[in-house]
C-alpha cells in the first residue's frame, strides 16, 4: 500500500531533501514507523510518548487527524498525508519606547 508523505522544508534533512515520499502502513502511527526505517530521526520529530507532538500537525486527504483518529487513524492505498509543523505568531509586545504611530 503506497502513502504519498509531503515533508515540510524542516524535515527535509531526514529525507535527502525530498519534499515529497512514500510509505506504507495501516495507520499514521505505523506509516511513522515506516518512514523512520528509511529516514532515520523523523519519527522522534513526530511522535513523543505514542502521540503526535504538540506542535505538528498531520492532515491525511486535508483532514486534521487529531479530529479523526490522531495516530491511530486508518489509512487506504494511494492516501495523501501532509505534515506541517505549527507556526506561531509574535509575542504582541512592542520594544520600549515604541508607540501605534510613533516612530
């Protein structure tokens, strides 16, 4: 069973710089464990104690899999699953000395 795997710019460095590979696995949790046995290190970058990690953020066909089954969701032949890591914004503090319309 082929899985396509879209890898994000920060993870490249475990998969030779693809952007995009293959997998196999019934779950997102077995795909992980798939990728790790060709791309060494990406699964600690996932997973932590049996769970997605808090900041990445896995979409399976464009749906978030924490809404389905997390790391235990099914997949089928010819899926697509796209990891992203989370991004935050700024703090919404100013510098000191600095005002809306002042420069």
């Amino acid at each position: 069973m082929a899985i396509e795997v879209r890898i994000p710019t920060i993870l490249r460095t475990y998969t030779g710089d693809q952007k995009v590979v293959e997998g196999s696995g019934a779950t997102i949790g077995e795909l992980f464990t798939d990728l790790e046995s060709r791309h060494t290190g990406i699964q600690a970058r996932l997973v932590d104690g049996g769970e997605l990690r808090r900041f990445v953020n896995v979409y399976l066909n464009d749906e978030d899999v924490r809404f389905l089954d997390g790391i235990s969701t099914r997949l089928g032949d010819g899926d697509s699953v796209t990891i992203l890591p989370a991004v935050a914004g700024g703090s919404g503090v100013r510098p000191a000395g600095r005002r809306l319309g002042m420069r």
